[in-house]
C-alpha cells in the first residue's frame, strides 16, 4: 500500500500534533467542486451494512475524497476471530490507532470527505467485548482512558449517516460476501453488536447530528445525498456536549 506525506495542517487542531497517514486508508481520489460545501461524513453502521458501498457511491457523486476501513491489511484480524479473548484488546487499540491517523488526515487535509466507519464505533465493539468476557476489565479501562485522551485531538463529523440493518440480514450480508475471516461470527455477536449500536445511535447524536436510515430498503447514492442534504443542511442543530464518551 502507498504512504502519502503528511498533509500540511489547515484546522484549528493542536499544531502540536502533526500525524503520519494510516496506509492503505487515504482518499480514493482528489477532491471535486463540493456541493455541501466543506462537509465531513461518516458512515456508520453494523458489519455488512453496506458502509463500504455507500461511501463510494457518496464519494462519488458528491466529489468529495473517501476514506475506507482498514481491512485488507489488517494483521490482527485472522487472529482476531480465531481466538477472540486472546486478541480483543490488541485488535481494538490497532484500530483505534488506524482510524485515529485516518481521523487526522480528513481534519488535517481541510476537504470534504466521506468515512467508512468511523473513530467513535469502536467503542461500542470495546465495550460489547468487555460485557461479555472477551475483554479482560483491565484492558477495557485502559482502552477507554486512551480513546477520552485521543479524543481531545478529534474533529467531530459534520454528520453521522447510521445504517440500520437488522442482525438477521447483517448475518445474510456477511455470507454473502464470503470472507473468510467472518465464516465464524454468530448471530448472537451481531445481536448483541445491533444492542450497542442502537445505545450508540441515543448518545452520539447528542454531540453529533445523526441521520438514521433504514438501509434494508435500497437507496441509490444520488437519493442518499438529497437525504444528507435536506435533513443536515435543512436543520437546526444544537449540540452543546464537546465529546463523546464511550462508557455511556
């Protein structure tokens, strides 16, 4: 995977930081003409959603650059699923890692940008992993204090598009794309990931504007932006909270 140099900073971010680019997770293409003006979105939902597909339609349609989950180069993953207990909180803070460089690059470029998945859903994997034994409590309180310290360097989305599929078909979703490393998750894990992220949803969209969607039924990128666009430019929102706190 390529590794861009790091980008000169144009946000009122702590110039103290200055982050290297996460490879593999850049921008897919150059920034367009911006239709929302400079917008941030990101892409939420549960495994198989469908975020990967949407932030390349959006990307797409709008101009804008896209970012995208690091997957395919993740060294944990195998792991991960083989023996989760063992890897959990290695596989979260390598995550939280890749996602946090990826974080800084949309903030520290300046441009419009989609996200696939974005730095705050980690915590609801963290969290679910540490509620039923799969992470020690030791490591999930170490997990959190370093999520509320890194926090302090985020730029909040301008918009969070949530996904909402239900357990059943995000299980149908994951066969169906034949990856070999998700042949074991359960229908169990993807329900109670479906409860995380509906307590998710209630706590994020008090510090950032959440657009819900209900993604079962298809949406083309074209609708999906008419959507963005009239419930994120059409609305009022008053968020006074300045972060987000994974253990709510």
């Amino acid at each position: 995977m390529q590794t861009e140099p790091t980008p000169t900073p144009t946000s009122p971010t702590s110039p103290a930081i200055r982050p290297g680019i996460a490879a593999g997770s850049g921008p897919t293409r150059a920034a367009a003409p911006e239709v929302f003006g400079n917008i941030f979105i990101g892409i939420a939902g549960m495994i198989g959603a469908g975020k990967s597909t949407l932030a390349k339609a959006l990307g797409d349609h709008l101009g804008i650059d896209t970012y995208y989950e690091p997957v395919a180069d993740n060294e944990y993953l195998a792991d991960f699923y083989r023996d989760t207990s063992r890897y959990s909180f290695a596989m979260q803070v390598y995550l939280l890692n890749r996602r946090f460089q990826q974080h800084q690059e949309i903030i520290w470029r300046g441009k419009s940008a989609v996200q696939d998945r974005t730095i705050y859903e980690d915590s609801i994997f963290a969290k679910m992993l540490a509620k039923t034994g799969l992470m020690d409590d030791r490591d999930y309180r170490t997990y959190v204090e370093l999520f509320r310290n890194m926090s302090n360097f985020m730029c909040k989305p301008s918009v969070i598009v949530f996904l909402d599929v239900s357990p059943e078909s995000s299980a149908e979703r994951i066969r169906s794309r034949s990856r070999d490393v998700e042949s074991k998750i359960e229908l169990g894990y993807l329900q109670a990931l479906h409860d995380g992220y509906q307590e998710f949803v209630e706590n994020i969209s008090k510090v950032i504007p959440v657009i819900r969607i209900d993604y079962e039924r298809f949406a083309t990128a074209e609708e999906m932006a008419e959507v963005i666009k009239r419930e994120y430019l059409d609305a009022s929102f008053l968020r006074n909270v300045t972060r987000f706190d994974p253990t709510r």
